[in-house]
C-alpha cells in the first residue's frame, strides 16, 4: 500500500469510527424542523405540536419555522442543502411529491435530495358538492356529471394544488369531464363560493368545511382518502363509495437531508412515533381535522414513490406536466 493510500485509508477508518459516537451523541443542540407553508396551516400545526413533544422525548429544544412559497418547494430547498447532521428537518408534504411530479426539472427530488424519517399524519379531504346539484352518493354525483359534461365546476386553491390533482384524479378514474376552478385564496375562498352556489364541488380539508357541512350549507359525499376521517367516521371512502383505488390525502412527513447517519435517522423516527401515540398530540391534532399515522423511514420510502409515480400519471392526463 503506498502512502497516499494509506493516509486514505485511515482518514475513512477514523470517520467510520467517529460517526457512531456522533450519533450516540444526538442531538446536542437545538434542531430546526421547517415546514412549506404559512402560520396556521396543517403543516403549522402538524410541526409545533409533534416539536414539543419531540423535544421532550430527546432533551434539546426542536424550532419549527415557516418557509411558504412555491408550493412547500422553498423549505424543501433549504433543508436539502442543509448539512447532512440531523439538526435541519424538513415536514414534507403531499405538496412535495406533486412538485415532483408536475416540474421533475426543478423540483426537490423527495428521493434523492431528502431523507425519509416517519409518516406522520394525513389530513382528509372530504368530497363536498353544493345541495341544489340534488345528489347524495359519489355514483349519483358521476351520473351528473356524465349527463352534463364539463357543466360541473370544480374548485381548488390553484394549478397543480392537491385540491386540483384530486379532482383530476377523480376525472380520470370515474370518466367524468368537469371544469377546474381555481382560487389564489386559499380553500376558505373555494368553499365561500361552493355555499354561494357558484361552483359545484371541491376537495376540501375537513377542518375547512366540516361547520358547513354540519350547518348543511354543503353536502358531504365521501372521504377523499384512503382511510375514513377522522371527523367523520361514518362517512364512506370514495373508494367505498365506488371508486377503487382513490387516495388523495394531505399528508405530512418528517425528512432529513440526503446522507444524513442512519443512526439519527432511526432516533428521530423513534420519537416521532413515540410522540404520535400520546393523548396530547391525538387529542389536539384531531380537533384539527388532522388524523395521527406513524411508520418507519422504509414505509414512508415507498409512500413517497407510490405518490410521484401516481400524481406524475394524473398530471400527464390533465395536462400538467413540463
């Protein structure tokens, strides 16, 4: 072995041998958990409240800061060229993956750049129409909508938002043509027009419209996601209701810049699980249309694929895709 070689040599040994002690050493000063969007959104709350906990369960102070823009791609950015240590995360969310997706040149790679740690929670949409449409089941909805092509609006907060993808997504897999409204306002805006009875129907988040689904100022059809809501448990999936294989949840989940050590990953996502299964975070994250999940860094890995892949093939569909 020559010398170069050998110094080479050593320097990794030193470094294979200095990283578990690092790790074991985590975290020994505050960390920074950043999330994409604006005070009191789901990904606001999501992050300061599994913060405190996190804090308690790890001993250093985690600060949650806001970093809204691009649709959740400003954070993202920021936390992927943050050093690889564990002390900048990053609460992606669904957002992320349709970036992905829609602008693959210029988006953050959720894959490559970032690191998984744990799923943590989904915020359900609810399938929401205007009463005078007259319908009351997901199937009823799609006979109208067959009947009266491209007659149907549809509201969302803006090209390429989850709202918009999920009602392409429904376009595609009910075989239906609506026409796409969308509104720089934000969700409260869409709904405001829906009870006014200027558009027919969204996908809103079900803290955003369950007083008016309660007033009966709306009419609920179905969960957008997966799983029934939390808020609503008796109401079907629309994948129950008719549609198999719908899923267009708000999901959020903690990241770490690409290459950060396993070992801190591991410890992070013992946390975050830990924290999702106690009362204070279920009781205020429920109370806030958001529904605790949980899972190891491998399970969020193929959640994040799983994502691209089928918002990449419904953005080709609608036309979205650059």
């Amino acid at each position: 072995m020559t010398r170069g070689a050998a110094i080479i040599a050593a320097a990794l040994a030193a470094m294979m041998a200095a990283a578990p002690a690092h790790s074991q050493d985590y975290p020994s000063r505050p960390v920074r958990i950043l999330f994409g969007f604006g005070p009191g959104s789901s990904g606001d709350i999501m992050s300061r409240v599994l913060a405190q906990r996190m804090s308690q369960d790890l001993g250093q102070p985690f600060v949650v800061e806001g970093k809204p823009g691009a649709n959740g791609q400003l954070g993202a950015v920021q936390v992927a060229r943050s050093p690889n240590d564990g002390y900048t995360l990053f609460l992606a969310s669904v957002s992320n993956a349709t970036n992905v997706a829609i602008t693959p040149s210029s988006a953050t790679d959720l894959a490559k750049e970032l690191t998984p740690i744990a799923l943590v929670a989904n915020v359900p949409s609810i399938l929401v129409v205007h009463p005078s449409l007259g319908v009351a089941t997901v199937p009823e909805l799609i006979a109208l909508a067959k009947a009266k092509p491209d007659q149907l609006l549809f509201g969302s907060v803006g090209v390429g938002s989850p709202p918009h993808l999920a009602g392409e997504l429904f376009k595609v897999l009910a075989g239906v043509k609506l026409t796409h409204v969308p509104y720089a306002g934000g969700s409260g805006q869409a709904a405001t027009d829906l009870i006014a009875g200027r558009i027919s129907m969204i996908f809103s988040p079900q803290s955003t419209i369950a007083q008016h689904i309660a007033a009966g100022s709306v009419k609920a059809l179905a969960a957008a996601t997966a799983k029934r809501a939390g808020l609503f448990p008796d109401l079907p999936t629309i994948a129950e209701a008719g549609l198999p294989g719908f899923d267009s949840g708000i999901w959020g989940g903690l990241m770490a810049p690409a290459g950060t050590p396993r070992p801190i990953i591991d410890r992070l996502a013992r946390a975050a699980n830990d924290a999702l299964k106690t009362p204070e975070v279920i009781s205020v994250w429920r109370n806030a249309g958001i529904d605790p999940l949980g899972g190891t860094p491998e399970d969020f890995a193929r959640l994040i694929d799983d994502e691209v892949d089928k918002w990449g093939k419904v953005a080709k569909a609608a036309g979205l895709s650059k």
